[in-house]
C-alpha cells in the first residue's frame, strides 16, 4: 500500500493546483512513510524520535512557506522544509532496506519495500534540486523558464528529472546548467547503478537460498 501511495503522490502532483496543497500532500505522505517504516522495523525505535522531529521540522518549514510566499523571508523557510526532508527520506529508505535485508526470504513485501525505498531515493535527491532552483533558477535548463513556472510544476519537473537520472536514461529534455547541478546528477546516476546491481545480487541470494532449502 505504500508503494502505491507514492505512486499516487507522483500521479498527482503535477495535476494539483497550487504550492500549499502539494507541500501538505507531501507532508502527509511522508508521516505515512514514517509510521510504517517505523512499524515495519521494531529495531528502529530508538531512531523513531529522531524520525519524528526532522519529520515536525518540515511541516514547520511547509507552514512558514505558506506563510511568508509574498515575503522575502520566503526562500529561508522554504530551504527549512526541503533539507529537513533529505535526512528523513534518507533514514526511511534505509529502513526499508534493513526489512528486506532482515527477511532473508523473498517475499512479496521486500520486493515492494525495494520500489518504495528507490522511489524515496529518487524524491530525495528531487527536494536537493528543488532547493538549489529556488536559490538559483539558473541551476537547471527547463523547456520552459523557470520564473515562470509554478511551484507545483517545479516539484514535478524535478521529480521527473530525478526518477530519469537514477534510472540512467536521460532523455535530455532537462538538463544541469550548473557545476554543482551536474555533480549531483553524477552521483544520483552513481547511486541508481549501484542500487540496482545490489538489489538484484540480495534477490539472486535469497532466491537461491529458498531454493536450496
């Protein structure tokens, strides 16, 4: 159901309209994210506060950005919501991965669980690009400019941009224009090769395990 959940998100984004909506859609889907990654990993409660703090600092940051659109305090809090979202994402992708590794049998969850986990990778790196646009519009080469693009559409854009970078398939209608733009897109297409190539040995592993058993 998780899975399903972030592909809904991914459907939708783009279609709603409106900066407030997306960013609360998106904390609601992240607190979902949190509850059963913690659920799913009992060992991970001692991390759960941790989980749950850097999950209040975004929505403060989503709630002073829909506060301040109009003030040029605007890009602060803005930058608030979307890096405390980079630690969560990363330390609920990570948690998946420890269920799938700690399962040691392949099943249907760990297939779903290593969707879910590289959906949240991709989103991760897109919230590392939407805070770069909004302090540099000129990071990235858009078919269309940046100033006049909508925040929404932005957040989808380089959502887009992220899932075509992990996957390596670079269309190239979405480019980096930037040093640090490029750098992070080397190392996002770094990390898909490497995810795919130890996804699929872990699945291999336990396949050939329950085969031998």
């Amino acid at each position: 159901m998780l899975t399903l959940l972030m592909c809904a998100w991914l459907l939708l984004t783009p279609l709603l309209k409106g900066d407030w909506r997306v960013q609360l859609l998106l904390e609601a889907f992240m607190l979902v994210t949190v509850l059963v990654t913690v659920w799913a990993n009992p060992q991970l409660s001692r991390f759960r506060n941790v989980l749950i703090v850097l999950w209040l600092a975004s929505v403060a940051g989503t709630l002073l950005s829909i506060a301040t659109t109009e003030h040029p305090a605007w890009r602060w809090s803005r930058t608030l919501e979307l890096l405390s979202l980079v630690p969560l994402m990363a330390m609920l992708a990570a948690g998946m991965l420890a269920f799938v590794l700690r399962e040691r049998t392949l099943t249907l969850d760990s297939i779903f669980a290593t969707i879910a986990a590289y959906l949240l990778v991709a989103v991760l790196f897109a919230q590392i690009y939407v805070c770069m646009i909004t302090w540099n519009p000129a990071s990235f080469s858009l078919p269309v400019e940046v100033a006049n693009r909508p925040v929404h559409l932005l957040q989808s854009d380089m959502t887009y941009f992220s899932l075509v970078t992990l996957a390596t398939v670079g269309y190239g209608d979405i480019l980096p224009a930037t040093a640090t733009a490029r750098t992070l897109a080397m190392i996002e297409a770094v990390t898909g090769q490497f995810y795919v190539a130890v996804v699929v040995a872990i699945f291999v592993g336990m396949y050939s395990s329950q085969r031998r058993d």
